[in-house]
C-alpha cells in the first residue's frame, strides 16, 4: 500500500513539474567495433582513448568495469559515456584477454618489443591500486598510519631494495637495501616513482610498489644490479621524516 502511494505521489509530482525528465543512457554509441570479439567485462585490460588521451584500462577499474558489463564494451567501440556528472568520447583501441598474459608477452615485454605498463595492469591491477592516473606504476601495499602530507624544505630518509617484476630469484646485485637522505622540494632528489608515492601518502610510511622501468631508472635499465633494459620494477620502500 506504501509503495503504491509512493508511486502515485511521484506521479502527481511529475505532473505539477511538467514533463517529467528522462535520464540519458549512460553510453552513446557512434560506432560498433568486431561483435565477436572479447568484450572488457571478460578481460584483464584495455587500452581506452578518452578525449584524446590514451589510457590502460583494467576489468577492476571504474568506471569501465560496470558499463562494460552494462553495455558489452569491444575493440572499435567508440562513441560517449558518462562518466560522474561529465559526458566523454571515447574509443577502445585494445582489448586483451588473460590468454594475452602468456609466457609470449612477458618475454616481449623483456625484449622491449610490449608495453610494461599494460603487462603490470594485468599482472598486478587486480591486487594492487594504480599509483596515479595514467600511470604504469601500482601499489600492492601501502601503510601510512599517522603519516603527514609533505612541506617543501622537510628531510626525509629513504630506504629501499629493487627487483625485477618477474624475478626468477637468480637476479645479481638487486634485492639488497639502499638508503639516501633528501629534501623534500629539491629537483631530481629521488625516483619518479618515489616522488609519486611520498606525494600521495606522506611520511612516515613503508610501501611495494611495481613500476615500468621508464618511470624508474629509464628504459636502458641497470644490468649491473639485474635489471636489463625494459623491465619492470618491484619495489619494496621506508620513508621516514
């Protein structure tokens, strides 16, 4: 009997307010990619062009998990979705399926000939956060309890050990503890990386993460310590004030 008058009082409602308005779809389409192909919902990542900018794009990530699950989202799909309150243009350029993630693309990504920072979305996208938007680099932890945001001027201490992402455990002269003293502010003090993570969780503050080599040490890598060029980086850090 409630529901009922519910709906007879949005009735009337939409009668005294005039036209009551309909909600927009939340995807337009303007054009339909392969019908057979893998749709998003069924796969590890994409690669997404949202009004101009090229993103990778994971099955875990919002928005494009729930309206790929709506809307059945496939390579050559193209058109707008809403996304929050704002409309987008968008074009899927890619779609990968876990049979994509084979033992083939991990040895590209080595040979520099494949995409570290979509062969990590799919490695590790469903274990971890994205460190930043359109970044390559993920969290698999971090632990800030009682950390504060940085102030320019503000010494820091950080301690940190490297692998490679896929370590096969007979990597020489990585995994061992480094340790270097910064000011905060200072240019080209620390890695990108570290820079990204102390920006966003403050010190003190301890935290793994894995990163393309580009956004580390540059894509020749340090064959030296074990890292060849082309491979991601797995990071285990301490910052401290």
């Amino acid at each position: 009997m409630a529901r009922r008058a519910l709906i007879a009082a949005l009735v009337l409602f939409g009668v005294a307010c005039g036209e009551v308005p309909q909600q927009r779809p939340e995807v337009q389409f303007i054009r339909l990619g392969d019908p057979l192909g893998p749709t998003l919902d069924g796969a590890v990542a994409a690669v997404i062009q949202t009004d101009g900018q090229r993103d990778t794009v994971c099955l875990w990530e919002a928005p494009w998990a729930e309206l790929s699950r709506k809307h059945a989202l496939r390579a050559g799909d193209a058109g707008y979705a809403q996304i929050g309150e704002e409309w987008q243009g968008f074009d899927v350029l890619k779609v990968w399926t876990q049979e994509d993630w084979t033992g083939p693309v991990q040895r590209s990504v080595q040979r520099g000939a494949f995409s570290d920072s979509l062969w990590l979305a799919a490695a590790y996208g469903a274990d971890g956060g994205r460190l930043s938007l359109g970044s390559g680099c993920w969290a698999l932890r971090a632990d800030s309890l009682g950390a504060t945001p940085m102030a320019k001027g503000d010494l820091l201490t950080i301690a940190w050990s490297q692998l490679p992402a896929f370590d096969d455990g007979h990597s020489s002269g990585s995994g061992k503890e480094l340790e270097m003293a910064f000011r905060w502010g200072d240019e080209d003090q620390v890695l990108p990386v570290f820079w990204r993570a102390i920006e966003r969780w403050g010190a003190p503050a301890e935290w793994e993460l894995v990163c393309p080599c580009k956004e580390a040490f540059g894509g020749q890598g340090i064959p030296a310590l074990g890292l060849p060029a082309h491979t991601p980086v797995r990071f285990k850090a301490r910052i401290s004030r």
